[in-house]
C-alpha cells in the first residue's frame, strides 16, 4: 500500500514538472543536482531546477548514489524535489525489470557522514527490495545520526528485548537500559522506562534527558497587558543572587528551588507564594562545562519566554498557553569551558480561562541529535 501511495504521489509531482517522458540523458549529474540544491522560497530557481529535474529523470538507476550524495538538508525544498528523482528513477527501474544496486545503497548507509535524509531514504528502498537486510541494517543503528532510522533501530530493540522477558528477565533488563541510552523521541522513552521498571529496574529521566533541575528564582515583576514581556526588569541588567530588586509587589529575593519532577519541570504555580496573574518570574543557573561547546537549550513552556546564555539572547517567544511539549523551543547556545551562566524569563499574562493556569518551565542542555550534555557537577 505505502509503495503505490508513493508511486500515486511521484506521478502528481512528476506530471506536474512535466517529467513523465523524458528520454535522453543531459548534463552531468553534479550539475543538474548543484541545480536544483539552489532553489528557494517563492520560485527563486524553480525554472532551472525544473529543467534539471527533467535530465535528472534519465539517470541509471546505477548512479542513484550520486544524486543522494548531494542532498542538502539545510534546505527542505530541494531534497523534496531530490527524493522525488530517486523515487523516480528507482521505481522506472524496478518496472522496467533492471537491477536496482542494492550493495551501492549499503555501503551509503554505512558512511554517516552522508545526509541524513539521503540516507533515510536510502534505508526505505533497501527494505523494500531487499527486506533482508532490514535486522543487520537496525543492529548497527542505535547510535545513528539519522534520528528516522534510530527509532527504526530502536524499536527493534525494543521488541528484541520484549521476547527475553519471562524467559531471561535479567538480560532484558539489559537489553531496555542498553535501548534507553539510544532512544531520543519520548514514547519510546516511556516505553522502554515503563519496561525497566516493570522488571524492578531503575530509570532517571532527568538525567536522560539533561533536563536543568536546580535554580534560583526571583519575582513577580509585572506583566500587566503583557508590557512587562520587553521590559528589562533588574536581573536582565546584572545577577545578583545577595540582593533585594523591586518587583511588581514590593522588594523581592532570589531563592534556591530543586525540582524532583522527573521530567525537570518548574511549576512557578507551586513554587511562588502565590499564583500571580500578569507576572513575570525569572529562573537563573550555572551550567560547567567541560570544554568549548555549542548545544542546544531546549525549552517547554507554555508561557512566555526568553533564554540568555552568559548575557546573550538566544530565544524570545512572546507566545501565551499555546500548549507546551519537551523541547517545544530549540536554540542554539555557545558554552565555554567552565562555568556559563543561564537565565530564562517566564511571563505569564491575565487569561482567566481555567486552561490559562499554569505558570511552568523545563529546560534542558543537549546536543543536535537530543543526546543530553550534562554539567561536570551534576551529582
């Protein structure tokens, strides 16, 4: 079903491009893929890419690791219009009764230094001609950068590990802790959390994660109309965790907060004296580490927000109950060895409505692929 969907999907794309009979092959592939990498929003390069496309489209299916090979990630239109050659070209052959080159495509996936996506796709039509492959393929990619095929692998551990249970508790229990330090997208996580603790084993999810658990805060300051959201309240200006800042109510102290939230979640609801309404609080914590670095912050919040790293802005999103999720905000950040300085303004505005409540923040550290980076203090 999903390869007729496919081929239905492809012939729309490709009749659209006016690609269904091209015949002889054209310029060298370089060119033509260098072609088509170059578009851009709102038709810029959609004339040249179309034409490459249509010389692309009589590629041999024996060279279809050189077009992967230029797939360019960074810009998701083009590798849309790439993924449609490939599909085309693969699916020509296959109709055609040629041989697609399986042993090419292995050795792509192996190298990951490739493009992601390109490898992806790579995998998909491996697994479809040669679903031999597919268990030696998911063996070796727990630890892939291609976050598609680690959840693949993943949940093939996943079920590797269900079928020693009752039979060999003890090396599941392995087996789920060994898949846990690979899984990345949170219902796996659960999952296989849920499945080591049904075998009496323990899971930190906080530190899994790299979630931020202990803080110093400070507030409210006002937020009345939301006007308080740009305005450079005292501890924009200068941390000083030893003195007193006027805030919405009077002076105001800043204070230490561990959260035992698995999930490292700060409910300023439970945390400030009171549920304020049209406030701003402020959430400050140092991170060591090891050497230079870039990561990612990544923020939940429902309310809104704004997160420097040692004095620089790297996020604001003046965004009020729009729901919130595990890293729902992803910035990237500049650490250097040592101690760096975090601090992330939540403001909440003067919604009435029973699901304009919470108040609430969880911020972790990690790197592109969601590996946690953890402080070379945390305990």
């Amino acid at each position: 079903m999903i390869y007729y969907l496919r081929k239905l999907c492809l012939s729309v794309v490709l009749l659209g491009l006016g690609l269904m009979n091209a015949s002889v092959f054209g310029a060298e592939i370089d060119e033509l893929t260098a072609q088509i990498n170059s578009i851009g929003l709102k038709g810029a390069g959609h004339a040249k890419a179309r034409s490459a496309m249509a010389e692309l489209a009589k590629t041999d299916v024996t060279d279809i690791t050189q077009i992967l090979s230029s797939f360019d990630s960074s810009n998701k239109l083009a590798v849309n219009w790439l993924r449609a050659a490939v599909d085309g070209i693969i699916e020509q052959a296959t109709d055609n009764g040629e041989a697609v080159p399986i042993d090419s495509l292995l050795k792509f996936i192996e190298d990951r230094n490739n493009d992601a996506n390109a490898r992806r796709v790579a995998y998909e039509w491996i697994v479809e001609l040669a679903p031999g492959n597919r268990d030696a393929i998911l063996l070796a990619s727990l630890q892939d950068p291609s976050l598609e095929i680690r959840r693949d692998a993943v949940a093939h551990s996943i079920a590797k590990a269900a079928a020693l249970v009752d039979d060999d508790n003890e090396s599941a229990l392995a087996a789920y802790k060994t898949t846990l330090n690979s899984a990345r997208d949170l219902d796996q996580i659960e999952t296989i959390t849920k499945a080591i603790e049904d075998l009496g084993g323990t899971v930190n999810l906080s530190k899994h994660f790299g979630f931020l658990m202990d803080w110093h805060l400070i507030g409210p300051f006002d937020n009345s109309g939301t006007k308080g959201f740009d305005v450079a309240y005292g501890p924009e200006v200068k941390i000083d965790l030893g003195n007193a800042i006027e805030g919405k109510m009077g002076n105001v102290k800043w204070f230490t907060h561990s959260t035992e939230d698995r999930y490292g979640m700060m409910d300023l609801n439970q945390i400030m004296p009171e549920k304020y309404k049209g406030a701003i609080a402020y959430a400050y914590t140092t991170f060591e580490s090891v050497k230079a670095q870039d990561v990612e912050i990544r923020l939940g919040c429902v309310n809104g927000n704004k997160i420097w790293v040692n004095g620089k802005m790297i996020t604001s999103n003046h965004v009020y109950h729009a729901n919130t999720s595990i890293d729902q905000y992803i910035a990237k950040a500049n650490l250097k060895a040592g101690s760096n300085e975090i601090l992330v303004k939540v403001a909440q505005n003067e919604q009435e409505e029973s699901w304009a409540q919470r108040w609430q923040f969880q911020l972790r550290v990690c790197d592109q692929f969601g590996t946690a980076i953890l402080s070379s203090d945390r305990k």
